[in-house]
C-alpha cells in the first residue's frame, strides 16, 4: 500500500477525479482517499513509479504534497 497526501481536494467531484485518474494507471487495484486529511492509500498489484503517480494526479488538476 502507498500512501500520500494530495493537495487542493475540497469536495467528493475532486475525490471523483483524483481516483478515476489514479484508477487508469497500469497495477492499481484499489484507491482509498480520506478528504478531510487529503490523505490518499493505493493498493497495487506491482509496483508504480512515484512518477506516474504524481503525473496522473497533476492531470487531474492536484498536486501531491512533497
């Protein structure tokens, strides 16, 4: 399970977006995010590049915190 934290989430569309675009990447099994922490777990089957993460995640408009 990776964890981390997404920046500039407000509302359920933006957990909407956020999953929906993690949800694509090659591995990803599950996705788990806590709103009022902005805290978001990922369950995979293989391991995913930090890189591919934050990339999806910036196209869906966020940020994930550094």
């Amino acid at each position: 399970m990776t964890t981390f934290k997404v920046l500039g989430m407000t509302c359920s569309h933006c957990v909407g977006f956020v999953t929906e675009a993690l949800e694509e990447l090659p591995g990803v099994e599950s996705v788990e995010i806590d709103l009022s922490t902005g805290t978001v777990a990922l369950a995979t089957d293989r391991p995913v590049e930090p890189a591919a993460i934050r990339a999806a995640v910036e196209a869906a408009g966020y940020e994930v915190e550094r």
